[in-house]
C-alpha cells in the first residue's frame, strides 16, 4: 500500500505530461494518510475514501457537493494502537501513562465483575462476551456499552462526562486524568468510538488470540477410535 505522499507525487509527475490534465491528483493528511474526502476537480465529482489507503468507499460519491465522510474509516481498524504509539498525554510521560493505563484499566475490570455478579445492577446491559476476546477487550467493550446510552456506535459529549468522572475518581496519578479524553479522540470529532477507547487503553488484538489457541487443545480420540475398531 503506497502512502498518499508517494501517490500524490507519482499524480503530479503524470499530470505534467501532454494530454493528462484530468489526472486525479489526491489530498494528503499527515503521516503519509489521506483525507476522508477526495475530488475530482475536472468532473465535479467528491467521495469518501479509508484513509489508510486512499481506497474509495462505495456509496458515497457525490456530485457538486462535498459527502459526509467518516474521518477515521480505515482499511485496518484493528492497528488503532499504532496511533497512540507516538501520541503525548499531555503531562503524563512514559512510565506514569503506563500505570495510569493499569489503574483504569483495573477499575473498569472490578466494575465489571460486580456488574455480572450483582442481579440488581442493570444486567441487562451485560451482554454474552466474544470468546475471542481478551479479558481486557471484554472490559473495554462492556463499559462503552454503558456509556452509549443512545447505541449510537459513539460515545458523544455528554456521554463521555461519566467517563470522565469514573477516571477523576477511580485513576491515579491524577496528572495524567486531565487531558486523556483529548487523547483518545485521534480523529478529533469530540466523540470516542469503540477502536479510539481501545487504543487509547492500550488495549491489543493479537494477543487474546494465542491465549485461546493454548485453552482449547482438544483431548486425543485414540481410545474411541480403538474401540470402534474392535
């Protein structure tokens, strides 16, 4: 996959050229990736891209207008990690955000198990957990649950105020609380998806899977089979 640095100057060597005055030439954003949403100024069309890989999103193209784009569509969700890894929590450095992450993550884990195991609490909300997914998956998807009052798929502004009051009273060091919301939303649209809360815990994919490979080892069927036999 080329970055849309390398694209975009492959676009205006080629728009250089007799006769290629049409050539679509692609908007970049920062970090090689593309904008949401792309035109094509000659014909008047627009459409949404997966800015990881500039690829168009079925759908969605419009003429003479700009569509509404999802700004964090990408072809590989599951890398939203990455993002944070060289993103700054303002005033809470490297071995501090370490054990911020630890202590909310703890917090939402303890929560969770008296959730389940407590029928007075709105069980209703705690829904069968994918066994494909790490304990820590299950946590991070069961307390978005919570807060998407709206099952909009997003946690919007007020949604996120009782997020912001679990981690004030449940997180340590207390530096590294303020400006965490900040940090998750990499997209900026001042709402969190499932993936930014994700990847701004810390919280991986790969993992989860090998832990279940090593649990579920099926017991040898010698002696059934044997016994058939006979």
């Amino acid at each position: 996959a080329s970055s849309c640095d390398q694209e975009l100057q492959s676009a205006l060597e080629e728009a250089k050229q007799p006769q290629k005055d049409n050539v679509f030439i692609p908007e970049c954003a920062q970090g090689g990736l593309y904008k949401p949403v792309q035109c094509h100024p000659s014909t008047g069309y627009c459409w949404c891209v997966l800015v990881d890989t500039g690829r168009p999103i079925p759908g969605t193209s419009t003429r003479y207008e700009q569509p509404k784009c999802d700004n964090g569509a990408r072809a590989h969700p599951t890398k939203t990690k990455d993002l944070y890894k060289g993103r700054q929590l303002q005033g809470c450095p490297g071995a501090k955000k370490n054990e911020f992450l630890t202590s909310v993550l703890d917090a939402l884990s303890t929560d969770m198990v008296h959730a389940v195991s407590d029928p007075s609490l709105s069980s209703s909300r705690v829904s069968e957990p994918d066994p494909n997914h790490t304990l820590e998956e299950r946590v991070v998807h069961w307390y978005f649950k919570q807060l998407d009052k709206n099952s909009s798929g997003d946690i919007g502004k007020k949604e996120i105020k009782p997020f912001k009051r679990f981690l004030r009273k449940k997180s340590k060091p207390k530096k590294c609380v303020k400006k965490f919301v900040e940090y998750c939303d990499v997209n900026n649209d001042k709402s969190l998806s499932v993936q930014e809360l994700m990847g701004c815990l810390g919280v991986t994919k790969e993992e989860g899977k090998a832990e279940t490979k090593k649990r579920h080892t099926p017991k040898t069927n010698t002696e059934s089979t044997s016994s058939s036999r006979q």
